[in-house]
C-alpha cells in the first residue's frame, strides 16, 4: 500500500514539474496562448485544447472502464469545434468509486491548422491517481491517429470520491457525429 502511495505522489509530483495541464470540476480554465511552441525535439504550435469529461464509475480491484466526452477547443476561438465519445479502461490496481472527473489536454501540431476527427484514435499508458474526497491523478498517455497532431504527453485529472489507482490506462477517443 505504501509503495502505492508512494508512486503515485511521485508520478504526481514529475507530472506537475513538466508544466502539465491541470483539470478538476473547481478549476477554472485559463485560455491558452495561440502560438505557443512546445520546447524538445517534437515542437509544434499549440493549436488548442481537448477538454474531457470522464464518467463515475467504481474501480473493481484489476480495472475499470468510464464513458468519455470531450470538445477540442481551438486556441483562437472560443467554441468548440469537434467533438468525441469514447472510453478509459484502467488496468491494475483501482479500488474505489470516483464522481465526474476532468482532464484537460493540450493540443499540438506542426502548423495551427486543423482538421475534423484528427484527435480519434487510441492513447496508452500509465496513470496513478489519489482521492480521499477530492483528489487528483496523473496520467501519461500517448498515441492517437498515424497523424503529426498530438495530445500533451503528461496530463492530470481531478475528481471527487474515495479511489486508489495505479494502472496501465487506454483512452479510445472516437469523433462524434
């Protein structure tokens, strides 16, 4: 259990010191600069944000699988422009039940262009979440489409109940209607 823990705060701790994206129910969303360039070898422009909505559910010991919303927002405008349904399987230690949760990605490409259904796809890795109430989880996912646009490599996710998780995760984000 203290192992657990202890992974978690680390994954937690390195996720928050990469300058990742920070998401809960109470936060506020803070518009993000319309051309950013993401410092590293695999730079490209900001082009906007993919802002999650992640359903409650309750994690049964080995995994669990939510239904998942999200809109990508460009960063120039302020509406959404596309939208995608999917799901999050955990898989590993997960105990508990959490509400709603959110998770806010970043957005990249080589140029700011964009085109419709580019986010679909499926994005893998690992996530170590801790909530005793309200509570936060790092995730650090990648994948998506053969495509040059891109997610935020490291992201966090805020929720609300009484879970402990430290899984191999997989979001499959399909564009909807």
């Amino acid at each position: 259990m203290q192992k657990i823990l202890a992974a978690a705060l680390a994954a937690l701790t390195l996720a928050t010191s990469a300058g990742s994206a920070i998401s809960a129910d109470a936060i506020t969303r803070v518009e993000p600069a319309p051309t950013f360039r993401e410092s590293g070898a695999n730079g490209g422009v900001r082009i906007g944000y993919l802002d999650c909505t992640i359903g409650g559910g309750v994690g049964y010991v080995l995994g669990s699988a939510k239904a998942v919303e999200c809109a990508f927002t460009s960063a120039i405008g302020s509406e959404p422009l596309d939208r995608y349904v999917g799901v999050v399987r955990k898989m590993g230690i997960d105990v508990g039940f959490t509400t709603r949760s959110r998770l806010v990605w970043a957005v990249f490409a080589p140029t700011a262009g964009y085109h419709l259904g580019s986010l679909g796809g499926l994005y893998q890795g690992a996530t170590a979440e801790a909530t005793l109430g309200a509570g936060v989880g790092a995730n650090i996912l990648v994948g998506g489409t053969s495509g040059s646009i891109h997610l935020q490599t490291i992201s966090l996710t805020g929720q609300l109940g009484l879970n402990l998780a430290a899984t191999g995760t997989s979001v499959t984000l399909t564009p909807a209607g």
